[in-house]
C-alpha cells in the first residue's frame, strides 16, 4: 500500500481512516440528488460505507481504493448487493457515466487535492460532487450548498458542487 500511496505522489497521512455513517452518506447524497438513476463512484471508498448509502437511495455505486486491505476485507460482500469496489488510485480511473462523484478527502495533501481537481475537469457538464472537509477551489465546480455532518471522527463539513464550465 506504501508503494502504491508513493506512486500515486501522496503521503501516509492521506491513508487516515475513518468510516463515514452510511446514514451520513445516504443523506448528502439525497442532498446532491442522487436516486434510482444515479451513478455513484466513491474515489476514496474505504471499506465502502459511502457506496452503502448510495446503494440505500436505489443509485448504482462503484468505489475506488488505494488502500489495499481496505478493498481485501470489504469487497467481495459489497459485490453481493451489487456494489463494486476495486485498488485503484481515485485521481486516475475512468469517471465516465458518474452522475455523482464522492471524496472524502479531509486528510489529503494539497497536491492531491490538486490532482483530484484537474481530474474533475475530464466529467461530464452537471456532474455533481460531495466532497468532506474542503470545498472544490476551481470555478467550474461552482459550489451549491454545504452541511455540517456526523462522521465517526467528530462532525465535519461536506460540500456539494456541481460540474459547470464557466461561461466565455
């Protein structure tokens, strides 16, 4: 996982964990919008709680980890309920079809944070985002509300942008 993190140019400081309530999770993402229609993609997924929370709104959900032992103890009982989790670094997988992107990235790095962001750019118009504990800093994720939530770690902020190139 180490080599993983290092390749990916992050630190170990982004590998801090804390699960995220899937009750937490099921009502930012009814906040953004999601529902039966929706395409959920959790680019730091953890052991997948997020990925519950938008399985419990009818959305399909897929997510993403760096941390391998996290994917080992989760994965194969998330594909149960028609969830798919996978090792792979989130600032780099195919975002094509998400409607709805979600980050917890409260412990990342500013340079991955940054890479995060340029990859935001590759989505489709009216994407929207849940991201914890900072805002999207660009001007084509405009920001359309923010809320105060419980995680397991205290309460944080989480912030819903939507993709909207600015205008020329």
């Amino acid at each position: 996982t180490i080599r993983r993190l290092h390749q990916a140019g992050q630190v170990r400081r982004a590998l801090t964990y804390g699960e995220t309530p899937v009750f937490t999770t099921a009502w930012l993402l009814r906040q953004a919008g999601v529902g039966p229609q929706s395409y959920v993609m959790d680019l730091a997924a953890g052991r997948g709680r997020a990925l519950i929370g938008a399985r419990s709104l009818g959305a399909r959900a897929a997510g993403f980890e760096i941390a391998g032992e996290h994917v080992q103890a989760a994965a194969e009982i998330l594909s149960s309920v028609g969830i798919e989790l996978r090792q792979e670094d989130g600032a780099t997988v195919d975002l094509a079809g998400a409607s709805h992107i979600y980050v917890a990235w409260s412990h990342f790095a500013p340079n991955t944070t940054a890479r995060f962001v340029v990859h935001f750019e590759g989505t489709a118009v009216g994407t929207r985002f849940v991201t914890v504990g900072a805002p999207i800093e660009h001007e084509a994720f405009p920001q359309l509300s923010a809320h105060n939530v419980l995680f397991t770690w205290g309460t944080a902020t989480a912030f819903v942008h939507e993709h909207r190139p600015p205008k020329a």
